[in-house]
C-alpha cells in the first residue's frame, strides 16, 4: 500500500508484527528510550512527510509510560508534517475512569480519567483512533475526532463455534448486569439463551454477594465480559454457575489484564478455559496459567488500518472476521 506508515510502540510488538504481516508492510523505524532521569525519548527513523501513519500502542503493561510514549511518537510524527496519524490502541487506557461513581463520599471529586487521555491524545496531534471493545461506548463522545471502536464479537462467535463442540447446548451468561446488551448480541447469533450475574460490590475488586438470573443447569455456561483484571468477579461467577448444575465453564474475554492474584484464581477456578484476544500480551501469563487460551484480532486490526487508509466503510468488521 503507498504512502503508509506503520509504527509500533513498546506495549505490545508481537501484535504490531502480527499487523505489519498480514498488511505486508515492515514495521517503520522507531527507536524508543529512557534518559537516566526516566524521560522518555523517541526518535523515528524514517521520512514520514505526506504519509499515512498508524502507530499501534496498547494500554497495557507500563500503563503511564506506554501512555506517553505513545503521545511522543504522535506528536513527533505530526510535527514531522505527516498527512494524518492515527493512534491504534486495542486496549484503551484509564477506560474504566469513564464517569464519576456513586462510591465513596468523595464520588463528586473524582476525575474523569478517559476524557482527559482523549484530550492528550487529540492535542498531541492524533486524527483519528482505532480501538477494540470500549469499556464504556461513550468515551467515543469524549473526542472531537474520528474514533473508530472495533468489536471482537465475530471473532469470539467463530472460536465458541470451532472449540466448544456443545455450543448448541450453551448458554451465554454475564458476570454483571452492567455486560447484559453484549451477552444478548452473541446469544442471539448463535440462537441460545442467556443468563447474568447480579452482584454487589462493597470495595474495589471485592465481590459481597453475586445472584444468578437464569437457568444453567445441564447446560455449558460461557461467561462473556469485555475485561478482567483481578479475576475475582469471573472466578466466583464460575463457582456460581458449577454450583447451579452447569456442565461446563468458559469464560470469554476481549481485555485479559490478570493482575494480581488474577493467575492464581484463575488456576484454582472451575474453568474449562478463559479465553482471551491478544490486545494484551499473554505469552508470558499462559506459561502460568495453562486454562488461557488466546484469539488472534490482528487481522481485525489490519483491515480496519486497510479500510481506513484506502477510504472504505469498516463497519463491516462489526459482523464479520476478515480472512
């Protein structure tokens, strides 16, 4: 493809590598660095005047620091007169800081973190942004750009179709009822029933109690969420859901954060699998945990970046997975 650039950050090479492939692009030349006194330095490599540059930096890992390497090697790029730059950022960070909740008595301080990382992003010099699975849609509201929020749901259909062979006989459940609009899209395309977890939570990643709505009995219950992080939700959900005369468990996850004691949890969980999309790296995570398993999304992201830079509709990749 001419006059296009593609760019990775630290957060997440093998992905970015992944994309360059199967686009049939090399990655451009970046070279990213620390000063002794922890700066951060970038410096591109190559001529990006009038071109199309797309920069692939996930939220994840050093969080702060990928954050602002990121707004380096936007801002770098747009100064150096590139034609448009777009920021692809598969896990979008400080997502779950989306709103001011009704928790604590100093709920009417907190801040709005994902505006404010917009804000960053749109004056660092971005023109637009690719993500995948929002964990609040109306961040998109939070630019005055372009943002582009992909969906791994077509991908996630494709794998319960290929690794569960009793997906007919499956119910599709949520850990809370927050996830209920996405359990009953993948319920309905695959034409079964499903089911959800109401919970109460008293602390920060600390679940009290948890009620299923819903029948499970006899029956394979796929918990779906858009991300977890100290598993504590998901892990007791299982237990719910075995409890309840479930036959099998699976959970399905388009972020795998897994902090904390997330492996461990999970390991002693009563999970076939949890699967997970590659927004996050999770190579090191599955040597310790057997029970994750992987989706590949980069063709998702590669065609978005085609679609985009060729000036097509990539609403089509809301429904299906590119070949």
């Amino acid at each position: 493809m001419p006059n296009i650039v593609l760019f990775s950050g630290s957060s997440h090479h093998d992905l970015s590598q992944r994309v360059a492939d199967r686009l049939g692009l090399e990655l451009g030349k970046v070279v990213t660095k620390k000063f002794s006194n922890q700066e951060t330095s970038v410096e591109i490599g190559e001529s990006v005047r009038g071109e199309d540059v797309y920069i692939i930096q996930s939220g994840c890992g050093e969080i702060n620091d990928n954050l602002m390497e990121l707004l380096i090697m936007i801002n770098a790029c747009k100064i150096a007169s590139s034609s448009r730059v777009t920021a692809v950022i598969p896990c979008f960070p400080y997502a779950r800081q989306d709103k001011k909740d009704k928790v604590g008595k100093n709920y009417s301080r907190a801040p709005i973190s994902a505006k404010l990382v917009a804000n960053m992003l749109s004056v660092a010099g971005a023109d637009h942004i690719i993500t995948m699975d929002l964990h609040a849609s109306q961040i998109q509201g939070f630019f005055d750009i372009p943002v582009d929020n992909l969906y791994a749901e077509p991908a996630v259909l494709q794998w319960i179709k290929e690794n569960i062979p009793e997906w007919r006989n499956c119910i599709i459940v949520s850990p809370d009822a927050g996830g209920a609009k996405r359990v009953t899209s993948i319920a309905d395309r695959l034409n079964v029933e499903f089911a959800l977890i109401h919970k109460e939570r008293k602390k920060a990643n600390e679940v009290d109690r948890m009620v299923l709505v819903g029948d499970v009995k006899d029956r394979v219950a796929i918990l779906v969420d858009d991300m977890a992080d100290t598993c504590g939700t998901i892990c007791h959900a299982a237990e719910k859901l075995v409890s309840a005369g479930a036959t099998k468990v699976y959970a399905i996850l388009t972020h795998g954060i897994f902090s904390g004691p997330a492996l461990s949890r999970i390991n002693n969980a009563s999970f076939e699998a949890v699967v997970v999309t590659n927004t996050i790296p999770q190579e090191e995570k599955m040597k310790h945990c057997p029970k994750i398993q992987f989706i590949d999304i980069s063709m998702i992201l590669a065609e978005a970046i085609r679609r985009t830079h060729n000036g097509e509709s990539v609403s089509y990749l809301f429904s299906h997975v590119p070949l």
